[in-house]
C-alpha cells in the first residue's frame, strides 16, 4: 500500500523513480519494485524516501493508518 502512495506522490508532483532514487540513495531497482510491485518498505527506505522528497517520516504510514 505505501508503494501505491509514493507512485502517487511522485507521479502527482513530476517526479522520477530514478530522480528519487539517487535522492534517497536507493537503487532504480528498489524504487521500481517498491512503485510498480508495491513490495514491502522498510523503515529506513522509508526514510530515505520521505528525506529525500523532504516531507515528515510518517507522511506516507500516517495515510495508510488512515
């Protein structure tokens, strides 16, 4: 679910999966996966991500518990 919501996010603001990924220090493949599979985001790729596109930590948990 927070996959969903961080493709959101960065589709809505024209972002790029790679932008973010060398923003956060992530691999393309990371990015991707989490994007398009929607696989698991571990705390510390969570904060990296949120960092990088300079929102709180919880930005994207906080919706999900929504």
């Amino acid at each position: 679910m927070i996959g969903v919501l961080i493709k959101e996010y960065l589709t809505d603001h024209g972002i790029k999966q790679s932008f973010l990924a060398q923003q956060a220090g992530l691999t393309d493949q990371i990015i991707s996966d989490i994007c398009v599979r929607d696989r698991k985001v571990s705390a510390l790729e969570n904060y990296k991500i949120c960092k990088a596109l300079e929102l709180p930590s919880d930005y994207f948990v906080s919706q999900v518990l929504e």
